[in-house]
C-alpha cells in the first residue's frame, strides 16, 4: 500500500509547505494539490514544493482540460517534473462542473475530451513534434523545447465509463471515495478497461480524520462529509442505504448553515453511518481497520484528504507512525 495526501491551496503558501514537508518527513509518498480557479494556483505551489520537498512525489490531484489547454498542463507538469528532479505525477479529470460554469466554462462531453487531453500530453511529453486533429484539440507541429521526462498521468474518475477510460489511458486512477463497497463497483469498471498484466495505481481519494480520540475524529469529518452527501447522486445513497430524508436533512442544514453560519446543525444532520461510508474516520486501529478492507478489494494507495483530523500537523505525524510504517514496512 502506497500513501498521499491531499492538500487545498486555500491557505497560504507557508501553511502549505509546513504541511507537506511534514508529511514527506511522516513517510508519505504522494502530496496531490488540487486544482480550482479561485484557489492559489497549483503549478506556483507544486513548484515550492518541488523546492522544498525531496522524495514525496508531487502532482496536480487533478488538472482539467477545459480551463487549462493539455498543451500549457503539458508544459506546466513538465517544469514541476524538472524542478523536482523527476518527482512530478499528473492528476487529470473532467473538473468540477459547478466551478468552471461560474468562468464561464462550458461542461461538456468530458470523456472524450479527458481522452484527448491525455493522448495529447502523453504525446508532448514524449518530446514529439505533435499534429493532432481531435474534436476539441487541434496541434499543428506543436514541440515542447525542453525535456519532459517521465510522468505518470492518473485520472480522476467516479462514473463507469470515466473509470474503464482511466484503466484504458491511465497509469492510475483517482477515485474520490472511502468505503470498500463503492470500490468494489469501481473495480469492475476498472477491469473491462484494463488490459492485463498492466501495472495500474487504484487510489481511494478519500476524505481521512485520525486522532487518538476517535470521537474527536469522527467529530472532525462532519463537515467535509455533509459537502460530500450534498454533492453525491442518488446511486450512492442506493448503494448504502441511506434515506432520502437523511440526505435532505444534511442538504437543507448546510444551505441554512451559508445564510445563517448555524454549522452546529450540518454536524447533527451527518449520522454516524455517513461518516462511516464517506469518510475513514477514527483512532489509528479504526484506520488500519479500513485500510485492510480497501486492500483486499484492490486499492493500491490511499490519500488522505481533508479533513486529516481535528489538528492537522499531529494527524499527520499520527498516521505517518501508525499508519504508513505499518503498511509500508
Ligand atoms: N475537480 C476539480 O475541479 N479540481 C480538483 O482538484 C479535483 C480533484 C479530484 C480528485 C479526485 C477525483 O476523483 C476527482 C476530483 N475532482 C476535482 C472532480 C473531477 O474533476 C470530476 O468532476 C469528477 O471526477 C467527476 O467525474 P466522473 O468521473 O464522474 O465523470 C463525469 C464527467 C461523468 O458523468 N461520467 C460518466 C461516467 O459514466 O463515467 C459519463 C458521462 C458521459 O458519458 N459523457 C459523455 C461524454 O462524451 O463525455 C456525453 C456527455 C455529453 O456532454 O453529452
């Protein structure tokens, strides 16, 4: 089992790289950064990190087609992979729908353009003078002018056919979820993609919250869990039982909670079943737990998202201990 972590350049640059660093010196081998307009840039804060760090492979979790072309991605995962000294990983994915339309971005037909944009950066980076005539993407003679080197490129997938293209063009998959359950679903799109004998990460994106105190962790999760049942679609809630009046319990509490900054309410709204599907949330044995059951149903790294836990730093240092040398020794 491989080990990331996840973090939002939504706090400043310093923040960032107290916490990477902290991670790399726990044991970690991944830091993903996300990737949203209204944030600090991921390629600036890649590009610290790629100073600052020195074994932690680092990569944009994940970079999208639509408001960035495959050629600049190319390009711009390249400097982090020269900076870092071959470190660099390329997250991609049909990017947060809700995000892009707010600049404008129209959301459409993401398969075939993450298809596309993969072909095309895979092209650049193999140093190829590249004509390419796509429905999205037109390149007529275009070369990067320097060496790109060898990046593994991972898709972010939830849908079926998202999942079998990632198995398809991917070197991994990034899969926002946590319970074995919706891995177990996952794999079989996995597997009508994947060819094989190919070696392929499956990585559980998952929101994480770890503490000794397993109340305070779970406590901890409440919030990044109501935004995960708010956003999710019925199919999950199918899946794992949960009610319809539960899911709309946590919905209308969090649209109060923007007007009213009544957050109490969203943290009553998640029950514990909630935080138990979309979250692995608890003491180190609780996450050990968790971590043995993804194995078995074929994941091969787990991130550690938000929220980590009640304090960021000592969850970090708490899952490097107990967690990562566990698994990794
Ligand atoms: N999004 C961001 O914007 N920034 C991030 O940093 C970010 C991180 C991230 C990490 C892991 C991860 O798994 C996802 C992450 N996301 C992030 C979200 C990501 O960008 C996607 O929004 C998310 O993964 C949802 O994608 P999905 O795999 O579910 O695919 C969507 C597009 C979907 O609906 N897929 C369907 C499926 O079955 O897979 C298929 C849809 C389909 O068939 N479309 C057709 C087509 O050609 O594309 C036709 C549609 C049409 O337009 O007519």
């Amino acid at each position: 089992m491989k080990f990331g972590v996840e973090f939002v350049p939504n706090v400043k640059y310093y923040e960032l790289e107290y916490y990477a660093k902290l991670a790399e010196d726990s044991g970690f081998g991944y830091c993903w950064i996300t990737d949203h307009y209204n944030n600090r840039n991921v390629y600036a804060m890649l590009t610290l990190l790629a100073l600052k760090t020195q074994k932690m492979r680092i990569g944009a979790g994940v970079a999208n087609p639509y408001h960035t072309h495959p050629a600049v991605v190319a390009s711009a995962i390249a400097t982090i992979n020269e900076v870092s000294g071959g470190r660099a990983v390329l997250g991609i994915a049909a990017g947060d729908k809700v995000t892009l339309e707010r600049i404008g971005v129209k959301w459409e037909k993401p398969l075939s353009r993450i298809r596309e944009a993969v072909e095309v950066i895979r092209a650049l980076h193999a140093g190829k003078s590249v004509s390419y005539d796509g429905k999205f993407f037109k390149l007529s003679g275009a070369k990067l002018d320097f060496n790109a080197g060898s990046i593994p490129i991972y898709i972010g997938a939830q849908g079926p056919k998202m999942l079998k293209l990632a198995a398809e063009i991917g070197d991994g998959v990034l899969i926002n979820a946590s319970h074995p359950k919706d891995f177990e679903v996952a794999r079989k799109s996995i597997d009508e993609g994947l060819q094989k004998g190919k070696d392929f990460d499956v990585v559980a994106y998952a929101s994480l919250s770890i503490d000794r105190d397993g109340g305070k962790a779970r406590n901890a999760a409440k919030i990044v869990v109501a935004f995960i049942v708010a956003g999710s679609p019925d199919v999950i809630f199918e899946r794992h039982g949960i009610s319809s009046e539960d899911v709309e319990k946590v919905r209308t509490s969090l649209n109060n909670a923007f007007a009213t900054g009544n957050w109490k309410a969203v943290n009553e709204a998640v029950t514990d079943e909630m935080v138990d599907i979309f979250s692995i949330s608890g003491t180190p044995e609780d996450v050990i737990e968790r971590i043995e059951k993804l194995k078995k149903v074929g994941v091969t790294q787990v991130v550690a998202g938000s929220p980590i836990g009640p304090n960021k730093a000592k969850s970090i240092k708490l899952m490097g201990k107990e967690i990562v040398t566990r698994f990794t020794n």
